[in-house]
C-alpha cells in the first residue's frame, strides 16, 4: 500500500513537472528577451537556476558573465556591451570613452568599458566584458548623470558636457589628445551648451585647467 501511494506521488508530481517546465523555460525566455538577466533575478518569479544551465546547454541563452545571461538570439547593439556591464553594476556609471560612444561624440570603440564609481565602493569584478574604473565623490560623482534605454536596460551615463569634462579631468587615463578631440566634436553639435560644459567642468573642479582650450576652440 505504501509503495503504491509512492508511485502514484511520483507520477502525479512528474506530470505536474510536465506541463510547469516549458512554461517556466518559456517565461525566462521572455525575460531574456528584454535584455541582459541574472540568476538572482529569476527568485521573484519562482524560476529555479538550474533552467539557466538546460537553456544553456539547448543553446537558447548564452552565459555572457558569471550570474549574466542573455537570450541567444536577441540582437545585440554596438553598445550591448554597457547595458551588461551596468547590470552587473547597477550602482556605476558610463563615463569617458564608453560615454563618448553613446553619444557619438568618437567614431572609436573603446576595448573596455569605462565605469564611474564612488571613492570608496568595493572593486568590482567582471570579466566579461572588461571594465576601467575610475573613482568620484560629491558633485563629480553626481552631477551630469542622465538614463538611457539600451537592450531594455536603463543605462546611467555622463551627459555630453559632463563626458567631456570628464576626459579633461581623466586626461591622465585617456590622454589629453582624446579629451581635445572630445572637446572639439562637442561643440561641432548643432545644440551645444558651452554654459552645460563649464558647469560640468566646474562639477569636475576642472575649469581653470580647460577654459583655455575651451576659449581656443570655441
């Protein structure tokens, strides 16, 4: 009697699996489909992390970090990899070359990708896709801070003046050739605010070092 209460347990719960698992790999599917997720996302939705692996494995996701997946068939843009890295660290910020990118202010694509970090954080690790750090506090950190959609992923990144002055500011990481070349396709665009740049330059305690350029140019 007890073997057969088992056996009609197991049955009854493999037929409930049954029909659960497609649908639980079909929702994951569509997460990934809205951009770049993690393992711990999946909790809330009652997924468990083992569907990341059998995805995997049938080739429908593709592990991009450890904890990172995105769906194996969703376009990636050429800024795919910011939306991943800020996934990974919700509290940075795109800045500097990865910036100048976003905003088309450079026609290069930089090898890493350039976050903004408070002072004092934690050194992050990620290693897919490679990261520069640089570190901010107080109105260097804040100032200049806009949210961009990108792969469904709302991307914090360093407005145009603040990039800007961040390359000024950075130069000994960047070099002051591409903060000059910065400078100049800045005010090449039709909507330029030289008063967004001071301002920026003045977050960045950067002014005096910069006004001569910008005079010069401007």
């Amino acid at each position: 009697m007890i073997l057969y209460v088992y056996l009609y347990f197991l049955r009854y719960t493999l037929r409930i699996m049954a029909r659960v698992s497609p649908n639980k790999s079909a929702t994951l599917l569509d997460l990934a489909l809205g951009g770049p997720i993690r393992s711990r996302d999946l909790a809330a939705r009652g997924i468990p992390r083992a569907y990341l692996r059998r995805l995997c494995d049938r080739g429908l996701l593709v592990r991009e970090d450890r904890g990172l997946y995105r769906h194996a068939a969703a376009p990636a843009s050429g800024l795919h990899s910011l939306a991943v890295v800020q996934k990974r660290l919700p509290g940075a910020v795109i800045c500097l070359l990865s910036a100048l990118q976003a905003h088309e202010l450079t026609t290069e694509a930089p090898p890493h990708v350039w976050v903004m970090l408070p002072r004092h954080a934690r050194k992050p690790t990620v290693n897919n896709p490679r990261i520069e750090v640089v570190r901010a506090s107080g109105n260097a950190l804040e100032h200049g801070v806009v949210v961009r959609t990108i792969e469904s992923v709302r991307v914090r990144l360093t407005t145009p003046a603040k990039t800007v002055a961040d390359c000024f500011r950075y130069r000994r990481h960047v070099g002051l050739e591409v903060a000059l070349d910065a400078l100049r396709s800045y005010l090449e665009k039709p909507r330029a605010s030289v008063d967004a740049l001071i301002a920026a330059a003045n977050a960045d305690r950067i002014y005096p070092f910069m006004r001569p350029y910008l005079e010069a140019l401007a």
